[in-house]
C-alpha cells in the first residue's frame, strides 16, 4: 500500500475526489443497498400477486360451493359443514389480502404464500372428503397439480415442494386415514397414484422452480444495472440448454453493453469516463479482496503545463493533444488494465494484478513515451511531459477504493511539487 503523504493544499484544483461512501469493507455481492432495494422490490410483487390471486380464489371456492351445495338435495351432501369450509377459506383469503393492503412490508412475507397454499389444498381436500366417495379422491390430486405447479412458478421450489408434500398428505388422509364420510369403495391404487403424483410433481417444481430463480437472477442483474454497476456479468446468457429466458438474458447483456459503452466513456478521447473507472474499481477491488494475494495498482497521470497549451495554440489543439495521450495510454496498458479521463488533463489508469515493481515500471515506460512523442496537429509539432502518482493496494489491506483514489492523488502532487516530469510512489 502507498505509504501516507500530505494532502495537497485547498488551492489546487483536482478531479480525484472521494468515491461515493461505502462500507470499509467492499462486500463480495451485491451491495447492501441493492439487496434491500431489490427486497422491496419482491415485497411489491409479492403483494400484487396475492391481491389478483384472491380474486380467482373467491371465484374458484363460490363455484365449488356452490355446484356443490345445487346438488346437495338430490345427493344428501352435508350442508352445513360445506358452508363453514367455505367460510373459512373465504376468512382466511381476505385476511392475507387485508395484510398486505394495510401493513407494508420491506422484505416479503414467506409464510403468507404459505398460508394460503395450506388453505386452498385444505379446503378442496375438506369438500372432496364431504362430498365423495374414497374411491375417486384421486381427483384431488388433479387439482394439487395445479396447486404445486402455480406456487413454484410465483414463490418458488420451496413452496412447491411443500404444496406437493402437503397434496400428498391430505389425499392420504381422506383416502385411507379418516374415516369415510360419504360411504363406498376404498381406494385400491393409493400407491400408485402417489407416486405417479411424486413424479408429476416432482417435475413442475423443478422446472418452474428453476424458472423463478433464474427470473430472480435476471431480476438481481437488472437492479445492480439500474442503481448504475454496469460491471457486472450475467451467466444465464451461457445457460448448457438455453431456452428463451436464456434469450432474453442474452438480450439483456446486450443492453447493457451498450448502455456501459454509451454513458461510460469520454467523448473526446474514447476512454472510460470517471462513472465508469469508479465501478471498474469497486469491481476489481472485490476480486483483489477475495484473492489469497490479490493486489492492484492505481496511477494518476496529469499533463504538465496543459493550460498553457490551450492558452496559446487553442483548445482545438489541447484536444488533439488529449486524444494523443489518450493514445498512447491505450497503447501502453494491458487489455485487462482500464484507462479512463477523470476530467480536464487527469487522467487514472488502473492496473490489475500488479505489484509495486510492475506498477513503477509501467509508469516510467509510460512516462518515457510521451516524452519521446512529438504531439499537435500536423506543421505545429510540440513535446510535453505527464507527471505520475502511484499508488497500491493489497486486498489484506484496510483500504477503501475511495482511499486508494486519494492516495494515488497524494502521489501526483507530489510528482508535480518536486518538478514534474516524474513518478512518485
């Protein structure tokens, strides 16, 4: 880590200010304020869905009792009980929609989905159980199908496999268990249909299980890319058999390529612009931090006299000059190494992976070929001169990027305090 200099004085005016405030320690995730965002986000979702769910449930359970109670005359069917089942889902389905209405929640509720999965396999299993003979309970298990394909597609595997185990349960009770309210034959293939149902089931939860975590992990890119990290990588675009979510990934990265190409790099000189160079460094610190040896180098690259430059031979040409450096930068990094213009004649190169030797080296190589380079338009040659400040880090450290920025800074000024045309660590 560079070791600790005197800040420069109040005057001097500098593009190297702090990096947005973080923890100290960058996490290995998502941020904690993308987490919470994103929780929030599920909460909503999960709130939406229960509201337009509780509509198809009413009119599910009022069609149900109804046809069933029609029938009850002619059939004898228990009235009474019918219509408590029935009030008591209806109970059960307002209430959870009244608690999402009126008590927010910052994170979703795990055991709403879950109560009410418990109420609709209980309630069907309750009229199947009033109104039919052992025999063809099997049918139950139709419905359950529905059931268990419905929550692990909106809630996920956990809730599916617990739906099926709960389906599995109920139809083992009013089959054999209970004894039979409506009297008839029992059921001869429980088995069977129990593990035709198993592997049914099974199936549903898996696939539509694995749907909504790759939807959540889709969901979690596109938080990260709309609180504004556009270093991130999305693997479901390199799913072993893609199907169309992988598509839509595919096309989602695509997006965001072109989006971090669009707001992340510098007009003038094709680098990265500042918004950029800050997310490249939170994301290589990251890594350096879960590395054994990880470490990365920070240089801070400012022309000497450029003011003058503009003052007599135009802007025109200190843009010339900009884009020639800018050049010759580019040229002299490695592809993983990120060069950016953090604003005026400042520019920051990052180097990953490398030490202080590596670091020192390529700053006086780099400083070596701008002085060896002829700069300006055709007919109006100049030479000119970078001052360089380096600074590293270790991932042991306990340093922020923000930091590690100053301290780079630190280092320019003092190149440039003791003449310019130099490197400083």
């Amino acid at each position: 880590m560079a070791s600790p200099l005197s800040h420069p004085p109040s005057g001097r005016q500098s593009a190297f200010s702090p990096l947005a405030e973080g923890p100290t320690e960058p996490p290995t995730g998502p941020s904690l304020e993308i987490q919470e965002a994103l929780a929030r986000d599920q909460a909503d979702l999960q709130r939406e869905v229960i509201l337009w769910q509780r509509w198809i449930r009413y009119v599910a359970i009022m069609l149900a009792g109804g046809a069933v109670l029609l029938g009850a005359s002619a059939q004898d069917l228990p009235v009474i009980p019918l219509i408590v089942v029935t009030a008591c889902y209806v109970v059960c389905v307002f209430a959870t929609a009244w608690i999402v209405q009126h008590i927010p929640a910052s994170r979703p509720r795990s055991w709403l989905p879950g109560l009410l999965v418990t109420a609709d396999l209980v309630a069907v299993g309750a009229i199947f159980y009033l109104t039919s003979i052992p025999l063809v309970t099997n049918r139950f298990l139709i419905l359950a199908t529905l059931s268990v394909a419905l929550s692990a597609f909106y809630f996920g595997r956990m809730l599916g496999s617990y739906a099926a185990a709960l389906s599995i349960a109920i139809y083992i009770g009013i089959g054999r268990m209970l004894p039979p309210f409506v009297p008839g034959p029992q059921v001869i293939s429980l088995t069977a249909n129990v593990s035709l149902f198993v592997i049914v089931s099974g199936v549903l939860t898996y696939t539509f299980g694995q749907f909504r975590a790759r939807m959540n992990k889709l969901r979690l890119f596109c938080k990260i890319v709309e609180e504004g990290d556009l270093s991130g990588t999305l693997e479901l675009s390199k799913a072993k058999y893609p199907d169309d979510l992988t598509l839509l990934a595919r096309s989602f990265e695509a997006m965001r390529n072109g989006l971090a190409e669009q707001i992340g790099t510098d007009a003038l000189t094709s680098c990265m612009n500042r918004r950029a160079l800050e997310s490249r460094l939170r994301a290589e610190w990251r890594l350096a931090k879960r590395r054994p040896n990880g470490q990365l180098a920070l240089l801070a690259i400012d022309l000497d006299h450029f003011k003058q430059i503009n003052d007599t031979r135009g802007h025109p040409v200190g843009d010339i000059v900009l884009q020639q450096l800018a050049g010759i930068m580019k040229s002299t990094a490695r592809d993983t190494d990120a060069v950016s213009r953090f604003g005026g004649d400042e520019f920051v190169i990052l180097l990953t992976d490398t030490g202080w030797q590596g670091a020192l080296t390529f700053a006086e190589r780099l400083r070596r070929r701008v002085d060896d380079f002829t700069f300006g338009p055709p007919g109006n040659p100049m030479t000119i001169t970078i001052s360089v400040g380096v600074a590293l880090a270790k991932g042991t450290d306990p340093i922020t990027p923000d930091e590690l920025l100053k301290e780079a800074d630190r280092s320019l000024y003092k190149a440039k305090q003791q003449g310019r045309n130099r490197v400083f660590a």
